[in-house]
C-alpha cells in the first residue's frame, strides 16, 4: 500500500466540492497534459467532456460543469481570481468559444461539448467522467477519470494518479502500525512519527513552513467569512450568518484587520455557551465561503472544510495550546489520520455518504486536538474513533445539489463532536476501550458499501427530497 503525506489530505482548495469541482479541474489538467503528450494543442479541432452518477446529478449545484471548463482553459485553482469565475465562464458560453489551455481557441457549445449524464453510471466509481478529444488529422483520444474524493483523481488503470510511488521509513497504513511504531521507537508522540515520516517529502523546516501557512490560510478564509454578508449563490436564498453571529459574539466592538480581530477573540473572556457559539461561527465563516466558490482548505474534502478550521482556531483563541508547535503538530496528526480513511475506507461522499465527510474530518479534528492537549498515541486514536463512531451511517442528501443544506451545519457540528471526543479521550484509560480506530474505519467501509446509492450525493434521497424547493 501506497503512503500518502498528509499535505496531500489538508490542502489549498476552492469550493464548493473537492470531490465534484476540485476533481474534475485536475481531471481536465491531467487531460490537457495527455493531449500535449500526443499532438502539440494547436492540432486540436473539438473537445468533449461527458459526466456521469453524482458528478452529473449534483454537478450544477457542486460546480462540475464549471470546473471542467476552467480547467480545460488551462486556470489553476490554486491561484484563479475566484471573483473572476462567473464573468470567465459567461464568456465562454455566449461566444461558444473555449481557448484550450490558454493557447488554442476551439469550438465549445455547452450541452455539447459538455454533456452532464444523469442517466448512466460508470462502473469504477460513483463520480465517473470521460474526456474525448478529436484531432484536426482525424485521431481521436479518450480518457476515463473518476474524482475519488478530497480532489484526488483516479484511472481504471492508476488509481494513484496525484502520488507518486513513495513509501515511507514506517509506513503506517492502518492505527495499529501508528502504535507499533511509537511504541518500537520509544515515542511520547504521535506527531514525533509523522514528522519523521513527511521527511519522504521535504526536511523538517518545509514541512513547518507548509503547516504555517495553511493556519495562515485557515485564519485568512475565517477572516473572509466573518466580514461577508448576503445570500450564497445557487437559489436556495440561504442567508450567510457567520458575519452576524460575529458581530453579536464581539458585542459590537469593531478592528481594523484581521491581526486586531484575532486578538480581540483571544482576549475575550469567555463561558462555555460563547465557546460553543465561536466554534460554529468559525465553521460557519469557512463554509460559506466554500458555498460561494471561495479559497478554502480542503480537510480532508471541501463539504467538511470548516471543521479542521474551527477546532484549530478554537484551541488557538481559548486554550493554552496555542503556540506555532501546537498548529504544527495538530495538522500532522489530523492529517495522519485522514490517510488511513483514505486508505481502508473513502473520503468521497458519492461512495459513503457524509459519514466520509464530516465524519472523516470530526476525527481528525479530534486527534489533532487530543496531540496538542497532551495525550499519548492511545488517546489520539482514541479520540478519532469516538468522533467517527458517532458518525457512522451519516447520509449525504443536500438539497438542490448545493453544499448548503444540511451541509454548512454540518460542520459546526463536527467540530463539536471532535472537541467532545478529544475531552472524552484525555480522561480515559484507552487499555479499557472495547472498539479501536480500525474497527471504526472497517466499519464505516461497510456501512459506505451497504448505503443506498440515493443517500450519496445524488440529491435523490432525505432532505434533498423532502423539503419543498418552492419553499426555500
């Protein structure tokens, strides 16, 4: 089995989904890179992009057609003016006009050259695409890809595409290789093990440097989220609340920047229901900015963004853990722990249900807080499995397609749950614990594979269904 660094588990993306927007644009890269592989793109004539089972039922309110468009034009995600997105695609759709990968305008009607097949599944994976393209010679080449999750692309033949072949010094592919190796290695720590292990990446000092600034990141899009008011995009009418409910927990005191603002939070004296209320206005902030196509950290999916978020920045505003060394190693344990899901189980929400999401990410969060409080392997693993055992079964049914309802509040509470379940784990002795982290992960797998198909983000089952569109 192949080993996973945890930055390839919590990194920079754009909303609204990792798996239905995220997936597709490195789909649409990695095919633009085979066409320049086979003929220089100026020899291209047409281009065709089908998509098919969730990516196709969920793909206009999860931004799939979008993104397969911008990334056929060559955009990067990563550094696209995200205020640019609407007028960029605008124009492609009126001139019927798609200048492929930034050097060869091409024809491109949508509906045409992009076909969203909510009729048919490909057999691989729930969220199935295929691109196509015809040469001015005549030749054609296609390619099937399946988006599997947390932006992370696969073939029927490279279901590793976005790794490369890399194992570790001790590979920890399942919790129990976690404890074995801590405990062979004499380490009080389990961010001791992933340390020594992302050097297969980069040394200590870059993988410092990553962390930071994902926390820089992660304040940055809270910051964002907290300052913007309105409705999100996409018909539901939702009204943000982050910025309100901000507002309300400062008692109107007003700051200049975002420096001011931290500060403010962390000086603040307060109970437990204002603790709980910054918790859910820190997921709320991050959430809504993945519901309007804003910057985010992908953690490890972009439906459950806001929860790695929330629980960091409350153990940075409210506890004592909350110096450099703390952020560091609170993202390398969650992000450890977010490997093993994506190992033995999935990160997908079209082939588990949210369970995969926000129950993935509350686990995470989970043993990233528990590392930084100050408990030993056992409860870190501990922690992650009480977040995911109640969790397990969790549908994924959001209305109209959108990463909105339930989803935004999906987030505040995991972050919650993962809080709950570091407390939980720090006062309990882990020799007594009768269900480990694998077990969990085993069984979420099953419950993943048992689920009805309309219950992972099809949009055709739960609330999706049972609320009344008109209504909204």
């Amino acid at each position: 089995m192949q080993s996973i660094s945890v930055f390839e588990i919590i990194k920079i993306g754009i909303g609204p989904s990792s798996s239905h927007t995220m997936g597709p644009w490195n789909a649409a890269e990695l095919f633009l890179a085979l066409i320049r592989r086979t003929q220089p793109l100026e020899n291209v004539k047409e281009i065709f992009v089908e998509f098919f089972g969730s990516l196709a039922k969920t793909g206009v309110g999860h931004g799939t057609d979008i993104a397969g468009i911008l990334g056929l034009s060559g955009e990067d995600f990563k550094t696209i003016d995200t205020t640019k997105i609407d007028e960029k695609i605008e124009k492609i759709k009126l001139s019927k006009r798609l200048l492929l990968g930034g050097e060869k305008e091409i024809p491109f009607v949508y509906g045409k050259h992009l076909v969203l097949n909510m009729e048919k599944n490909l057999d691989f994976h729930p969220n199935g695409m295929i691109f196509k393209v015809i040469f001015e010679d005549g030749t054609e080449v296609a390619q099937d890809y399946y988006s599997v999750g947390g932006g992370f692309v696969a073939t029927k033949e490279d279901n590793t595409l976005e790794q490369s072949c890399i194992r570790t010094l001790y590979p920890c592919h399942k919790a129990k290789d976690i404890l074995y190796y801590c405990d062979k290695l004499g380490l009080d720590r389990m961010s001791d093990l992933v340390y020594i292990n992302e050097e297969s990446w980069r040394d200590r000092a870059e993988t410092e440097a990553e962390a930071l600034y994902i926390w820089k990141q992660i304040k940055e899009c809270i910051y964002k989220g907290v300052n913007k008011e309105g409705v999100l995009p996409g018909g539901l009418n939702v009204k943000r609340r982050a910025a309100g409910l901000n507002q309300k927990l400062l008692g109107g005191r007003t700051y200049q920047n975002i420096d001011q603002w931290f500060e403010m939070i962390a000086g603040s004296e307060t109970d437990f229901v204002s603790t709980t209320k910054w918790v859910s206005c820190f997921a709320l902030a991050v959430n809504e900015e993945n519901a309007s196509f804003g910057r985010i950290i992908t953690a490890p999916t972009n439906g459950a963004s806001g929860v790695i978020p929330a629980v960091l920045m409350y153990a940075q505003s409210f506890t004592q853990f909350n110096t450099s060394d703390d952020i560091i190693r609170f993202l390398l344990v969650a992000g450890e722990i977010g490997t093993l899901f994506k190992k033995n189980a999935t990160i997908s929400a079209a082939a588990g249900g949210c369970q995969a999401e926000i129950g993935v990410s509350s686990a995470m969060a989970a043993a990233g807080l528990t590392e930084i409080l100050g408990g030993n392997p056992e409860q870190v693993l501990m922690a992650a499995e009480i977040a995911m055992e109640h969790h397990l079964g969790l549908t994924c049914d959001p209305i109209k397609g959108l990463v909105q309802i339930p989803c935004i509040e999906r987030n505040s509470m995991g972050a919650i749950k993962a809080i709950t379940a570091a407390n939980l784990a720090l006062e309990s002795d882990p020799k007594h614990a009768r269900v480990s982290l694998d077990d969990v992960i085993k069984s979420m797998w099953d419950t993943a594979q048992n689920m009805n198909s309309k219950y992972k983000e099809t949009s055709e089952g739960g609330l999706a269904i049972s609320v009344n569109i008109a209504e909204c």
